[in-house]
C-alpha cells in the first residue's frame, strides 16, 4: 500500500513539476522578449557619438558633430517622425539604421531619444 502511494506520488510530481517549470519560463519570455531593450540598444549602437547622456560629448561625436539629443530647443521643435526618419535613413555623418534595426527597434529608440528631454 505504501509503495502504490509512493508509485502516484511520483507520477504526479512528474506530470505537474515540468509543466510548471514551463509555464515559468513561458512568462519569463513575455516579459522581456517583444519588448525592445532600447537602453541596451543605444549603448550599442549610439552612444559611441551620443554619448551615454545623450550629449553627443564623445571624441566621436564631436569629431562628427553629432548632436546634442538633450537640447531642449531641438527636443521641442522636432517631430518623432523626423527623430524616426533619421535613425531609419541616417542624416549627413550620422549612420542609417534601417537595414540593421526593425521598426520597432526604432520606435523604441525614438522613446528613448525623447527621454534625453531636460
Ligand atoms: C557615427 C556617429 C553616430 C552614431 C553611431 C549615431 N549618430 Fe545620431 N547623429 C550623428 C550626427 C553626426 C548627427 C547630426 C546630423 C545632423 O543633424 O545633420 C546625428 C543626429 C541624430 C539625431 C537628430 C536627427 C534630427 O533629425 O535632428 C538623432 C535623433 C540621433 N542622431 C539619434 C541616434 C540614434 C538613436 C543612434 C543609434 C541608433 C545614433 N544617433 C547613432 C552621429 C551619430
């Protein structure tokens, strides 16, 4: 009697244990999978001529002029389409992205540009 209990015991654990270890990785994913990390993508990406603070004060940006995506005069003018198109097909020294982000990457980075915003 014993023994059959342990026998069920087991089964259970089995059937049970590896779909909630499932479920737990599944909800991990929907987490961090469809949204862009945008702050990792602009330290990769960006901040070489941006900087980390978005003041464009590296070597190569100065050396390229890049701009200061935390001017307030600029943040108010521009559009975020304007900021989308020139991530996406790039604007005199600055790099086009269109071929190496999705659409989403940019919309993201576009969130993320507007966050420099003083
Ligand atoms: C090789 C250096 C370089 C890199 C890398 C770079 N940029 Fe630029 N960026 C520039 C330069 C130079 C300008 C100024 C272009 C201009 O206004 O004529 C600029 C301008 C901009 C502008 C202003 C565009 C406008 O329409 O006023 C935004 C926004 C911007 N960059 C965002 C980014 C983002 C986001 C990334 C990363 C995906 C990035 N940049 C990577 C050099 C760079």
């Amino acid at each position: 009697m014993k023994h059959v209990f342990f026998v069920v015991l087991l089964a259970t654990f089995a059937t049970t244990y590896p779909s909630l270890l499932a479920t737990k990785s599944l909800t991990a994913n929907a987490g961090s999978f469809p949204a862009v990390n945008a702050a990792q993508l602009y330290a990769k990406q960006c901040a070489s001529c941006h900087g980390k603070d978005g003041r464009s004060k590296t070597f190569k940006g100065k050396l390229k002029h890049a701009r200061n995506l935390t001017d307030a005069e600029w943040q108010e003018k521009v559009s975020d389409e304007r900021i989308f198109n020139s991530i996406m097909n790039g604007k005199e020294k600055m790099p086009a992205y269109g071929k190496k982000l999705s659409q989403e990457q940019i919309e993201a980075l576009v969130t993320y540009v507007r966050a420099f915003k003083k």
